[in-house]
C-alpha cells in the first residue's frame, strides 16, 4: 500500500530519486526490456515518473493525479492498482540493481559461469575460463575480498578435477585450505580493527580476550605471502596498544602499500585517527605527522567520494596545514577545494576555509576579516560546519577582546552544543571543555599581568595536560599568554 500521503514518502519516490541520471537512463532501458519487465502497464507509471525525475514534485505524483493520468478516473477508484504498479517498479529496481551488480563484478560473472561450466561438463571451456578468471584476480587491486574470491577458485578447480578425473588445473588440497585459513583471519582482523577503532568515540562492549588471542594467532605464522593479513595485524596493533613504535611499523607498511583503494582509506583513517588522539593528548608534533598522512591522501586520489572531495577531508587538511604554517600550499589547496567539492557545499566550504586562514594569519585586520566570512555562512548549515563556524568564531571575538560579543557567543555556542544529540558524547565533552576553558582564560586574560589568579591558571594548566579537549593547541597558547 502506498502512504496515505500519497507517493512522495514511498519507498519507490525513496529508491528512484537515489538514482543519478545514468543510473536513471540505463534503469530506464531496463523497464522497456520485455525480457525484464513483462507489465505493460507499469510503463504508464514509469512514463510519468520519468518527467517527475529528478526532483519529484508533488503534483506530479500526488496519488490523484497519477490515478487519472493512468485509469482516466480522479474518485471512486481503489488506490490498490497504484499500489500494485508501484510494487512492480519497486521489485524491478531491486531487481536491476541485483544485475547491474552482477554486471559490474567481473570475477563473481567468472565464478558463475565456471559453476556452470562444471556442472555441464564442459572441461575445456572450464580450464579456459579458470585461466582468464585467475589472470583477472591477479591484475585486481587486492582487497578484504580477494583471498574469499581464490579460495572459491581453488575449490572450483579441486572439485572440477574431482569431478572429471581431469588433471589440467593441479590444486593441493593444503593451498586451499592455507587460503582459507588467510581468508578467515583477514576477516577477524578487520572486524577486530574496526571495534577498537569505534572504542575511540564510544563504548562498545567487546572481549578483549579475543583480541589478545587473535594477536597471538597471527604471530604463530609467517604471512610473507599474505601481505594484506600484516597490514591489518600492524593496524590491529596500533588500535590496540597506541605506542609510537605500533604507529611507526604501520605507517611503514602503510605508506608503499599498493591495495585496492577503499582498504587504503580504512587504513589510512586508523593512522589519522592515532595521530589526532595525540594532539588531544598535547603531542602537537602529531600535527605534521597528519598532515603528511592526508598529503599522501590526497596525491594518491584518495580523498574523493565518487567526483567529488570529501568535506572532511578537506576540511581536515586546510585546518592541519595552518597550524604548521603551510600557508602557499594552503592557499592552493583552497582553491582546489572550491572546485572539487560537491556544489551544495563549496560555498560553505570555502567560506569557512578562508576564515580560517584568516583568523591564522593573527593581526586585527584579518580576525574582522575571518567575522566576516563567518556571517557570510548560513546558520542554517549542516551541525557539523555550523560547530566549526561557532568555534572560529568565539577565537576570533577572543583575540579582538571583543568582550560583549565574547561572552554573548558563549552563552549561546554553550547550549547549541547541549541539544546536539547526534554529536558523540566524546565530542561534546570536548567541545564543553574547551567553551569552558575559553571563557575562563578570557577573563584572566582582561585582568592586568599582576591581578590574575595563578590558582585558577595552574588549574586550567592541569585540566590542558589531561583533558580531551577540541583545539588545545590554542587554549595552551592563551593559557601560556597570561602567564607573561
């Protein structure tokens, strides 16, 4: 049954409008196919849906509008028809997205026909078709997948001579099961890594005895021929015991690896999620170590979500770069952003990316010139940007000594951080600290070199030695300003 608001919250308005205009173009050849799509009257439905496309409007596909462009009636006809037709586009979206994963993925195409090329008993073709289907896995960027993927061809192979007492493809039995074995302890590697990755930002309740045991596991073997196993095992090291010398061997292994891209990105993400728990610690060496990371990023073309940078990554980089001074290749980078990132956002983006490197370049004229793209944003945008926005904000009225605007911003960047329900509980007590932490170096700050409260400076001194807090880089560079 359709909504009883009619077609714009239906799970098929849902899935279609996900579709970019190749996806809708080749979708649309598939709903015209008869071998895919064998109710005429489903083109009705989709015909009018296609001029919708891509914005669906209401009045397009508000129920009694679709009713009378399809039955030629407005009342007194069941929505039930629509219901059906709309249920049939639906199931043809499942099902054309199930082809079109099966087109797009050459090896699993290769394991389905060796499949079916043992079970028609035709060796020569299956021999032939193994071959193609282990060079294709050989040219593959390897991935989580790709001991899964040798493993079934192995197993093809075994049960294929089996099967026909065919010796052509020799396949020992102990590779396949060595295979298998790799394949397995990648898989625990990465879930593992993925657990105490997440173990940063919230708790999760895990076994760590498992883990422990998994480490131990691992170095009983030697994985040489399996480099994708040590990758992860020195990834899982780092997550677990966050040394330098864990980061140190990862990075090693890390930076010359030649995988497939979205496992580069995982891994690069542990690295860059250890070198900032060390600036959160005060190891502000740990700046340039991340910026260096997202470098490599982004000269390996790492950094993009499909054809656009992603606005994390982009934000991350102008942020790092500034603190270590990269101010060229800042600026470069800036620019670069305005035209790689998604349209929605580049605005946004460089707005607050330009009031950013204002606000660094720390003289009077360029704090009221970093205010000024600031209110160029929109308070309307996203929480995350809006955050950013408030936080470069409430510096920029600190080091002005903007002192009713300071304080006024305080207030209410205060409880905006209080009803974000959707910012982790780690964030938003960082975030506490450091309004917190703001406001009071502020007023030592007003008060002459001689008036100031030394109890209240070594105590804040303290909290900044142990406390998570957001940009303690800066509050430690006020906090050591009033002690001059």
């Amino acid at each position: 049954m359709l909504p009883k608001n009619g077609m714009k919250n239906s799970k098929l308005i849902g899935m279609l409008s996900k579709m970019d205009k190749k996806e809708w173009a080749s979708f649309k050849s598939y709903v015209h196919s008869d071998f895919f799509n064998g109710n005429q009257k489903s083109l009705v439905l989709w015909a009018l849906l296609d001029k919708a496309y891509p914005d669906f409007p209401e009045k397009k596909i508000e129920r009694a509008y679709l009713q009378e462009k399809i039955y030629g009636v407005v009342n007194g006809l069941s929505s039930n028809g629509l219901s059906v037709l709309a249920n049939h586009l639906s199931k043809l979206v499942f099902d054309f997205w199930a082809y079109q994963t099966f087109q797009d993925d050459v090896l699993y195409r290769q394991l389905s026909d060796l499949g079916a090329l043992r079970d028609k008993g035709l060796p020569q073709q299956f021999v032939w078709r193994y071959h193609e289907a282990v060079g294709y896995l050989q040219q593959r960027p390897t991935d989580l997948a790709t001991y899964g993927h040798r493993y079934e061809l192995l197993t093809l192979a075994q049960e294929f001579g089996a099967m026909y007492h065919d010796d052509s493809l020799l396949v020992e039995l102990q590779e396949v099961a060595n295979v298998f074995y790799a394949h397995s302890l990648l898989q625990r590697l990465s879930i593992a890594c993925i657990i105490l990755n997440k173990r940063r930002l919230k708790v999760i309740h895990y076994d760590m005895a498992q883990i422990e045991q998994l480490i131990a596991e691992v170095e009983r073997h030697d994985w040489s021929d399996f480099p994708l196993v040590a990758l992860y095992y020195r990834a899982l090291l780092l997550l677990y015991g966050q040394t330098e010398t864990d980061y140190l061997q990862f990075k090693a292994l890390l930076i010359p690896a030649t995988i497939a891209v979205h496992e580069l990105k995982n891994l690069y993400s542990y690295a860059i999620g250890y070198c900032t728990l060390q600036t959160v610690k005060g190891n502000l060496s740990y700046y340039q170590e991340a910026f260096d990371l997202y470098k490599v990023q982004h000269e390996r073309q790492l950094l993009f979500d499909g054809q656009y940078l992603q606005l994390n990554h982009a934000r991350n980089m102008v942020t790092l770069g500034l603190r270590i001074q990269e101010w060229e290749w800042i600026q470069t980078f800036i620019e670069y952003c305005r035209i790689h990132i998604h349209p929605n956002y580049s605005d946004t983006i460089y707005r607050l990316n330009m009031a950013a490197f204002c606000f660094y370049q720390k003289n009077t004229a360029a704090y009221q010139n970093c205010i000024d793209y600031l209110f160029q944003i929109s308070k309307d945008v996203e929480p995350l940007y809006n955050i950013e926005r408030k936080s470069l904000l409430l510096k920029a009225y600190y080091e002005l000594k903007e002192v009713r605007l300071f304080e006024s911003h305080i207030a209410t960047f205060k409880s905006y951080i209080k009803t974000q329900r959707e910012l982790p509980d780690a964030k938003k007590k960082a975030y506490q600290h450091f309004i917190r932490l703001s406001a009071h170096l502020f007023n030592e700050m007003l008060k002459t070199p001689k008036s100031r409260d030394t109890q209240k400076l070594e105590k804040i001194a303290q909290e900044l030695r142990t406390l998570p807090i957001t940009d303690k880089q800066w509050l430690m560079e006020k906090h050591a300003a009033c002690l001059r």
